[in-house]
C-alpha cells in the first residue's frame, strides 16, 4: 500500500480574551455619566413671598402685607433700633434696644411666635417673620454677627441683610 499522505491536523489554539481592560472603561462609563445626569439636573430652592395685599376693593395692589416684617437697624456704639414693618413711619413701635440677653431677644421671639400662630390659625403653616438687617457702615463686623445669632435663638428663617437705608433710618439710626 501506498502511503496516502496523512492530513495533517491544525491546533486548535485556546482563545482567550482578557477583558480586564473593558470592564474597567464601562465602569468608567458608567459612572461618568451617572455623575453627569446628576449634575445636569435643576437645582431649586424654596423661595417663599409674603402673602400679596389686597387692599383698594379687594384687587390686588403687588404690595405685601407688613405684618410679618421686623427690621433691625444696627448703629455705631453699639446701638440697635427695631420696629415692625418694612418703614420706620408706619411703625409706631420704634425701639431703641441693646445686644444684652434681653435685648430686642425677647421681642423678636415674641414676633415670630405671634406670626406663625395667626398663619396657623388662617391654615397657612411655616410662616413666620421676615427680619431685614440694616447696618449702618458705622456699625462693627461682631454687632451683626450678634444679630445673626438671634435669629437663629429665635428660630427665624426668613432674614436678609440689607445694605441700603432710607432717609428715615439714617434719621432714625443717628438721633441719640
């Protein structure tokens, strides 16, 4: 017999892959734009308004009620005048106070007290006042720091700095 040729049987070579490298680049992937769509997002904060006036027959005028402002004016020597509302004129309770415990402390827990309690009463919740500080640039960096800690002593959550005074509290500020 002839010798047939023999075929000749290729090696079937193991192929493996490593996938070390991709697993990593998706996890990479992943989380890159998990971050993104959490950053794309819309940021919003409560913002909340005084209730709108209704005076002149019931329309609407765009003014808001004073009731619940309560501004703090901060002078040199350490002098600090308070009244309710937003205008020293409308107010008739103008007080000259000090940053002792029982400064405008007390008044300004009693206000607060005194506003969440009627709008709880009419069914509108969580609205308490709305404090303006004003210091004059004669007041010091530590009487606003004061100041700020008594909102927070008196759980007051809606308060502004304000830099701007009228006339009437510039009068008001600089008379002894």
């Amino acid at each position: 017999m002839k010798n047939l040729p023999q075929k000749v049987r290729s090696r079937k070579l193991n192929s493996k892959v490593d996938l070390t490298a991709m697993v990593s680049v998706s996890f990479l992937l992943i989380i890159f734009f998990m971050v993104v769509g959490e950053l794309s997002k819309p940021k919003a904060m409560d913002f909340a308004l005084p209730d709108k006036d209704r005076g002149c027959g019931g329309e609407p005028t765009g003014c808001y009620i004073g009731d619940r402002f309560y501004t703090i004016l901060l002078g040199d020597n350490d002098k600090v005048v308070t009244y309710r509302g937003i205008s020293p004129n409308s107010s008739k309770e103008k007080k000259e106070k000090n940053y002792n415990k029982n400064g405008f402390r007390n008044e300004l827990n009693l206000f607060n007290k005194k506003t969440l309690e009627y709008y709880a009463s009419i069914g509108k919740s969580n609205r308490g006042a709305i404090v303006f500080i004003k210091p004059s640039s004669k007041s010091n960096y530590g009487n606003l720091v004061v100041a700020l800690e008594e909102m927070r002593i008196a759980k007051i959550d809606a308060y502004a700095i304000v830099d701007d005074f009228t006339p009437e509290e510039q009068k008001l500020i600089a008379s002894k």
